[in-house]
C-alpha cells in the first residue's frame, strides 16, 4: 500500500501566485480530509469529502481557498492568489468510514508552503 | 474554547523513565479517542485509538475517563526514539479535532 501521496513535498512561491497541492488517497477509503498545520495554530480541519462530495469546508479560510475531487483517486486545494500568511504545512489525510473506528486517518506526508 | 486542550510541554525525562500526558475534550457528545504521534517535520500517525475499558499496547497504555472528560497516555520504560510530539485527538460525528500535542524529549 502506496499510503496518501501528497505533491509537492516543498512549494515557494511569490505573494499572489496561484498555488495548487495535489493528494492520492489510499484505494478505497471514502473519506478525504486536507488539514493545515502551523505552530500558533497547530492542525486545522479545511475541508473534508465523502465519496468525492464535499461535506463541510467551514473551515476554508477564505475565498482564496477552494478544494475538489473530480474522482476517487485525486484532490486538489489550491490557493489562488497566495498570501505569505498561507505558509504552512498543507496534509492530506484518507479513511476508510469517517475515521470513527480502529483506524484512525492516514496523512500524507505533506506540503510543506513558503510564500514570499 | 478548543474542543481538545493539552500540555504543550516539553516533558524532558531520561530513558526508561515513566512518563504521562492527560489531555481534556469539552465536547461530552465525544465519540472516539485517539492518540497520534508527529515526528519532528513529519506526518501525523495513529499511535493507538483510546477505548472505554482502558488499552494497552506494550508499554503504552491509554485511558478514558468520560466522566472528567480526559484521556491519558501513559509511556513506560521511555527510548530515545519516543521522542516525539503526542497528539490527542477526538471525534464528534463526522470530524476529528486535534489537540496542539505534547512534546516528549527522552534524554540519554
């Protein structure tokens, strides 16, 4: 099992450019999460999907923030236009059900966001 | 207020020490527990869910308590390579809520 694979590892990018970070879930999980991580915040909840719809993106920043999954195997947050306060850890995590069991969620590795 | 609240640390403690981290959640509706570790720059990983009756799993040891609204993890006999960031996660329906994590620094 391949895990999530999140893409880019590491993305800088000047202020008021559009940046997009990519997610693999795992294979048949039906729950897709992206999280934010900072040290005065530590991980926020951004938005989550089930089964490629999203369910709640109370958590999305703004309106510079927007997230899809067009099918079960990819996602994408992008942030368009990027502001150096979006610097951050960016996870992707996946779970078979809502998470609720044994199991927990899977995170990515992460994107890890520099914007200058 | 959070819905999870923890000791930021650091807990420093030598090797083979036992060490504990308590962890509140204000939501009573609560449904799951967990405990996640973080290495320094790395993801999150499921260390071991938290069930009602108390678990164990070699020498770490996870405890409920609904009534004060805790969950506790205990480490026992610390190495080195538990260093690391413990994380206390709940659940309520659909979404998991972090806390901001303990950190443990096992010293020689």
């Amino acid at each position: 099992d391949a895990g999530v694979i999140q893409s880019p590892r590491h993305e800088v990018t000047e202020m008021g450019q559009e940046v997009t970070l990519r997610c693999k879930p795992i294979s048949g999980h039906d729950y897709l999460f992206w999280y934010r991580q900072t040290m005065m915040r530590g991980l926020e909840l951004l938005i989550y999907f089930n089964n490629n719809v999203p369910i709640d993106d109370s958590g999305m920043p703004e309106d510079r923030f927007s997230a899809k999954m067009p099918n079960a195997s990819f996602s994408t947050l992008k942030i368009q236009p990027s502001e150096p306060r979006d610097s951050a850890v960016y996870f992707c995590a996946s779970s078979l059900g809502q998470g609720a069991g044994s199991y927990g969620y899977t995170f990515g590795s992460g994107t890890r966001l520099t914007v200058v | 207020r959070k819905e999870v609240e923890q000791d930021p640390g650091p807990f420093n403690v030598p090797e083979g020490a036992t060490v504990a981290f308590n962890c509140t959640y204000s939501n009573s509706a609560s449904q799951s527990f967990f405990w996640y570790r973080q290495d320094c720059r790395k993801e999150p990983k499921l260390l071991m869910s938290v069930y009602s009756s108390g678990n164990e799993d070699g020498r770490f040891t996870a405890q409920l308590n609904r009534a004060s609204q805790y969950i506790s993890l205990l480490i026992r006999d610390s190495k080195l390579s538990d260093s690391a960031t413990y994380l206390c996660v709940n659940s309520n329906f659909n979404k998991f809520y972090f806390g901001s994590g303990t950190k443990l620094n096992v010293k020689p």
